[in-house]
C-alpha cells in the first residue's frame, strides 16, 4: 500500500464539518416547507452534495485509479435510468387491452 | 501458491488491488439493490392518492437527525481507523474502530426507539404501502448496519492477528471494510431527507 506522505487529517475534519453543516441546512429546510418540487430538488441536491463528499474523500475517489470512475459512471447512469423510468413510463397514457 | 497473499499485490493492468475493484463493484450491485427500492418509493408516493404524509407528521426529525449525526461520525472515524493502520498505529487504529462500532450501535439502538414506537401504534409493514415501504428500505439499511457492525467487531478483535504476519493484506481489508461502512452511511444520507423530511 502507498503510504500518504502528509496527514490527510485537516481534510477529514473538514468534511466532517462540512457534513455537520448541510445535515443542520437539510434539516433546517425542512421546516419551511417548501412546495413539493422545490422541496424534493434542495432535499436531494444537499443530499448528493454529502454523499460526493463522503465518496471523494472518506472513500478516497479523488485520485482513484479510472477503472474505478468508469465503474461508477456506468452505474450512476443504470442507477438513473433505475430511478426515473417507472415513474416517466406510468405518467404515459397506454391502456392495457 | 498462497492465493491471499496474491491480494495484496497490485495488478499490473489495472493497477488496483483485487480487494479494491471487487469492492467498488459489490458497491454498485448494492447500489442497485437500493436503487430498486427508492424506484419503487418515488413511483408508490408519485401515484399515491390520497397523497402519502409528510415525513415530519409520522417520525421524529430530531430522533432521526441524531441517527444522521452518528453514522456521520462513524464514517468519520472508520476513516481515521483506516488512516491509522495505514500509517502503523495499531492502538489509534482501535480506537478509531472502537468508537466506529459504538456509532454504529448506538444508531441501532435509536432505530429499535422508532421502530417499536411504531409498532406500538399499531403500524407495522403490512399496515399499509407507506409503512410496508418505510419498514423495507430503513430495514434492509439496518441490516445492512448489523452486518458492517459484525465486520468491523471482527477486525477489532480476532482479525487484528493478521497485521502481524501480512500488515499489507490487512490494511487491504481495512480499505475494503471501510469502502462498504460509508457506502452504508451514503445509503443513509439519501434514505433520511426521502423519509424522514419530505
């Protein structure tokens, strides 16, 4: 295993804060109640922004090898289709005969 | 030939470790298992008729907030345990671990307040589509805790005996067992807002 020529300590710190501080924000927002869609879209945008935290630094993605980013990509990208298409494809008109 | 030892070499093509890149793609698949189950979320409330609750009139936002505050910390000090053996320090290495574990069972704990609480109003995961969905996805994520929880005992107590004789392979395993407790704890930071404050 590579060792890390200086501590990486600062960072973790600083991540951690900043997780501390978006949790506080999303939980903050909650209570204003916004409308459902503008409720949703900040709910899940601070969500994505702590989970990229966590996998760039906790998970060390930074700086990983590229094999592991076409790994990812290629699930972020089934993970979306997982996500939204059901729900599209149900707003569509069809009728079973 | 001794085929762990074999894992702690790094491959010449991909330049990873086996531990490393079979991780990252359990983690996608568990991705997926996830994914399948916040699909079926959206399209249940999406459709639901009457609308489904808000997250606030059912739970304890600052019960489960407090849930969000120690998986947080548990990823942050999985990430100094690993830190830590990486770098030698077998005695911060335990600490870090340690506390880790404690994190992790103190959500556990708050999990058996809410989930019993619950259950004790009489709602339960075949009460309703809300609860059966509730009750799955926070389920298969406490499983999913319990199972970290056991890993990381392990390698608190009896696995520690490896770094003696393969320290590399160890710190390998760390990596790895890491890798999946902030995935557990991602999982999380996007059950929480969907549940708990929308």
């Amino acid at each position: 295993m590579t060792a890390h020529s200086r501590s990486h300590t600062p960072i973790y710190v600083g991540v951690f804060a900043a997780l501390l501080v978006l949790t506080g924000v999303t939980v903050g927002v909650s209570y204003l109640h916004l409308a459902a869609f503008l409720a949703v879209a900040v709910a899940m945008i601070i969500a994505a922004t702590k989970g990229s935290l966590v996998a760039a630094y906790f998970m060390h993605l930074i700086g990983e090898k590229k094999i592991i980013y076409f790994v990812l990509i290629l699930t972020a990208f089934f993970l979306l289709f997982l996500l939204f298409v059901p729900w599209i494809v149900s707003m569509g008109d069809y009728r079973v005969s | 030939m001794n085929p762990d030892a074999a894992s702690a070499d790094i491959l010449d093509v991909s330049g990873l470790t086996p531990a490393k890149l079979g991780t990252w793609l359990f983690l996608a698949s568990e991705a997926m298992l996830f994914g399948a189950l916040f699909s079926a979320y959206i399209l249940l409330r999406a459709g639901a008729s009457p609308a489904w609750e808000h997250g606030w009139h059912i739970f304890n936002v600052p019960m489960a907030t407090l849930n969000t505050f120690f998986l947080i910390t548990s990823s942050v000090t999985m990430v100094f345990a690993y830190a830590s053996i990486q770098a030698g320090n077998v005695p911060r290495y335990r600490i870090n671990m340690a506390a880790t574990i404690l994190l992790g069972c103190a959500f556990l704990v708050v999990k058996y307040f809410e989930y019993t609480s619950k259950f004790h109003h009489g709602h339960y995961p075949s009460t309703d589509l809300y609860y059966a969905t509730y009750f799955t996805m926070t389920g298969l994520h406490v499983l999913h805790v319990i199972g970290g929880l056991i890993v990381n005992l392990y390698f608190l107590g009896p696995g520690v005996k490896l770094y003696r004789t393969e320290p590399d392979h160890f710190v390998s395993r760390i990596e790895a067992t890491g890798l999946y407790w902030h995935f557990v704890d991602v999982v999380w930071i996007f059950l929480f807002p969907s549940i708990y404050l929308l």
